[in-house]
C-alpha cells in the first residue's frame, strides 16, 4: 500500500512539472506537501478513485486580467492582475493579495495551496485563494496607488464577495491599499458589504489587533514550542528578518515576552543594534515615513547597517524569525545559524526558508515552526473580522487577542497531535502539512466529484 500511495504521489508531481514547466516555486511547494501526506492517503485509498491530489493542485478557477492606469504624469501603465481561487472546500476562498514585481501565477499558486492547508489549521471555515498584481507600490504616489487599486478592482469585484472570495493584504497591500479596494468595490456594487474585504481600516469595520496578528501569533506559536523544549524565551536573543507588517508586531511581541530583538532588515539590506532593536524608530522609518532600514542607523550611534539581507542570518542568535519573503533562508545561511547555535527557527513569511534548509535544520534538531501552521494568526483575525462584520459588532482589542491565542495554540497542538498520530513525532512541518490536508480531503470527499 505504501509503494503505491507513494507511486500515486509521484506521479501527480511528474503531471504537475509538466503541465508547468515554468512554475518552480509551485512545484516546491506541492513536492513538500506530497511527501508529508503519503499516510493520509494511506489511511484512505477511496481518496485516489477521487483522484483527490489531481483535485487538490488544480485550482477551482484561475483569473488574469489587464490593470490599466494612469501615472502622475498622465502616461498610461499596464499591469497584470490575478486571483487564484484554490478551494472553496470548507469555506469561501480567503488569502491575501501581493503587489511585487516578482507576482506571477506561480508564486501566488504557491501561496494559494500554502493558504489552503493553512486556514484548514486556523480551525475556522474558511477556503483558500490568493492574487495581486506586478505592479510595484514602492515609489508610486498615493494617487497613482489609488488610480492602480480603483482599475484593478474594476475588474476583481466580479469575482469576489463576502461569501464567494475575500481578499486580504499581503506583500505591498496594506491599510492604505485595501482602503482603495474597498472604496471602489462599494462604489460599484452600491452596497455597503464589509465582508468582501479583511484588513479594512478600524473606521469602516476593520478588526482591532488585526495588524498585530500574524507578528503576535507567530510568537504565541513559537513559544509553545519553545515551552514544550522546555526554553525560555526570556532573554534569548533573536533576529527577525523583514520590517514590515509581520516583522513589526513579530519584534513588538518577542520583545514584550522578554526576549532580546537584535536585527531585522528590508530589501536593500539589515540592521544589527547591540542594544536591542529601537522598534518604535523602525516603526516610524518604516509605517510613517515609508523609508529605509539604513535610515536607522543615523539615530541609533551603536546599530550597523549592511547592505544585501542574506546577511542578516550571520548574526549570532537563539532564535530566528524569517518574516520577509518566500526563499529568503537557505542551506547556507541554516548552516551558519546552526553553527552560531540557533535553537529554534519560526517562519513569519509564507515559505522563507527552502526546502533543504528546512531539512538541515531538522536534522540538526533545531525546532522548527512551519509558516502553514506559525503565521495562521493573519488569516485567522481577518476570518474574525468576517465574524464582526456578520455580527455588526466590533469587539475589543483584548477579545481579538484572547482568541488568537487560543487559535495559535490550537493550530500548534494540531501540528503536533497530528505529528505523533502519524509517526513523525516533533514534525511541526509534515504534522501541519498532515492535519490540514485531513480536513480539505474529508470535505473533498463528502462534496463528491466536483
Ligand atoms: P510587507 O510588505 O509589510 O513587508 C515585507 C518586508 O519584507 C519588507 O520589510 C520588505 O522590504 C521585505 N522584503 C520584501 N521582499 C524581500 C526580499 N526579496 N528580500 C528581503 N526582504 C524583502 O509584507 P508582510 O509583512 O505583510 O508579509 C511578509 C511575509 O509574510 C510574506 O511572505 C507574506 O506572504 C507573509 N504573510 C503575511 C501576513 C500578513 O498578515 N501580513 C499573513 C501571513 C503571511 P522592503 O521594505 O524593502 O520592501
């Protein structure tokens, strides 16, 4: 039986590869799930009469469409705009969408079966999807951001609602941008339906601690982990990629537990500060003046900036919190993390660390926590905000917060239990992977070929 799940297996990833030659970061990502979930499968033959895995990769619907707008200077620009609706499997789809050059239908297939398993870990009824466009924010004027976001939802609101799809901010998407979205959703469709869109300003049914989330819940995970190893996070000294939304509250949150934040980073390059990294100075470079880390440094005399961010995992530190970008920790930088004694390694991006760094560091009996099952908080605040958007009411900040602390310990004890049930016993990886491919199989299957 094992040979031949594992044969079926092998042979939905070889169809996989060749229908899309060109889609390697896809293709990692359904060659990490098809290893963990061979005993799913096995504990379930009926699953490949269904032709589940065939079902599973393919995405329900796939979107493209043009983006034209206007620049400042009156010229027209063309962008590309996406949606991937994956699995609408145990609720409507739900991801975030990311504006970055680097944006092709590869990456945000990816990052639609990362948020498949994912929101299947959050333990709220939600499916997955994810979209976005080239186009690049960084730069652009507030009326070009605008004019951009009014033309790509023009297109986009066709295909979502607060039951069908929504959308949500990830990579260049934030507060200012999801405004935008909104804004022309509920100008075109003459309704007033919060519910299409998460990460909505506080003013117009916005979640409180939203924005804290996935920072906030990745250390609410990390430290069950570290609790079960029996380590104490107080006074550990850690290094946090990125300066964005999750880095942000990722830095805010290990710092309020007691640990020390030595370094974080941006694209062009990161900062190590001796002292302790100075957040509410990262938090006006980068929420408020929407600058650059090397700006840091002419305030804070001990702090050093170096260009190029792989460096950042040269510095010396008990834990390490890659919350940038997918591929942003490698084999290279595993190794010299192990070699300076890293403890423990948690995801905060959507698949930073590659696929034989992951392999070394476990190896290595690093602890390692997996992005599907440490960044679930994200998503599962914006399934929130659906809930007090239904409900017409806002709740507190403590309420929100209460209750991601029990979905972060939830999806950690999922991962974990899940681990165990299926003999890979401190796998977070393959036991997220495990858990929350069971729960999309079993709606698979009782929703029948569809
Ligand atoms: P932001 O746009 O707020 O921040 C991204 C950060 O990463 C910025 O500091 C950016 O630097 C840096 N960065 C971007 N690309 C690279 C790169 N190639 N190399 C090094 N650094 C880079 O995004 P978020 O914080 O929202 O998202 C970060 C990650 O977390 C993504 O993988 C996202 O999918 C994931 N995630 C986000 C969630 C959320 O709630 N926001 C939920 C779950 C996952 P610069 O300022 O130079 O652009």
């Amino acid at each position: 039986m094992t040979a031949d799940m594992k044969a079926y297996a092998k042979k939905v990833l070889a169809d996989i590869i060749a229908k899309d030659p060109d889609q390697k970061e896809f293709h990692n990502t359904a060659k990490e799930v098809l290893t963990s979930i061979i005993p799913v499968l096995e504990a379930h033959p009926e699953y490949k009469d269904d032709k589940l895995l065939e079902r599973f990769f393919e995405p329900e619907r796939t979107i493209i469409f043009r983006v034209p707008w206007t620049d400042d200077k009156g010229e027209l620009q063309v962008n590309r705009g996406f949606r991937v609706q994956m699995s609408s499997a145990i609720g409507p789809y739900k991801g975030g969408l990311r504006f970055h050059p680097s944006v092709n239908l590869s990456i945000l297939k990816f990052l639609a079966t990362e948020q498949v398993l994912k929101n299947a870990l959050s333990g709220l009824p939600i499916g997955g999807g994810k979209g976005g466009s080239d186009f690049d924010p960084k730069g652009k004027s507030d009326g070009e951001v605008m004019r951009f976001c009014q033309s790509f939802m023009t297109e986009l609101y066709r295909h979502i609602g607060a039951d069908i799809d929504v959308p949500a901010g990830d990579i260049g998407v934030g507060g200012r941008e999801i405004g935008y979205l909104f804004g022309q959703y509920k100008r075109i469709r003459d309704a007033y339906e919060a519910g299409v869109l998460t990460g909505k300003g506080l003013t117009f049914g916005g979640s409180l601690a939203r924005t804290e989330a996935t920072g906030y819940g990745l250390l609410y995970f990390v430290k069950h982990m570290l609790d079960d190893a029996k380590i104490n996070i107080k006074g550990k000294t850690v290094v946090v990629s990125g300066s964005g939304n999750v880095a942000t509250y990722a830095i805010e949150k290990a710092q309020q537990m007691g640990a020390k934040v030595v370094a974080c980073s941006d694209s062009n390059g990161y900062v190590y500060d001796p002292d302790g990294i100075d957040l509410a100075l990262v938090k006006d470079i980068k929420e408020v003046r929407r600058g650059r880390i090397k700006e840091y440094i002419k305030k804070r005399k001990k702090a050093k900036y170096t260009e190029g961010c792989k460096g950042v995992w040269t510095i010396k530190c008990d834990i390490a919190l890659p919350c940038a970008t997918q591929n942003e920790l490698d084999l290279e930088s595993a190794k010299i993390l192990v070699k300076n004694g890293v403890k423990a390694v948690g995801e905060g991006a959507n698949m930073p660390c590659t696929l034989d760094a992951i392999d070394f560091l476990q190896k290595k009996k690093v602890l390692f926590a997996p992005a599907k099952a440490a960044n679930v908080g994200g998503v599962s605040v914006s399934a929130l905000e659906m809930t007090q958007n239904s409900e017409r009411l806002p709740w507190t900040f403590e309420e929100v917060d209460e209750r991601l602390k029990v979905i972060m310990a939830n999806s950690y004890k999922k991962a974990k239990d899940a681990a165990e049930q299926y003999g890979v016993k401190g796998n977070l990886l393959a036991g997220a992977n495990l858990a929350g491919f069971a729960k999309v199989a079993e709606a698979m299957h009782a929703q029948g070929w569809v």
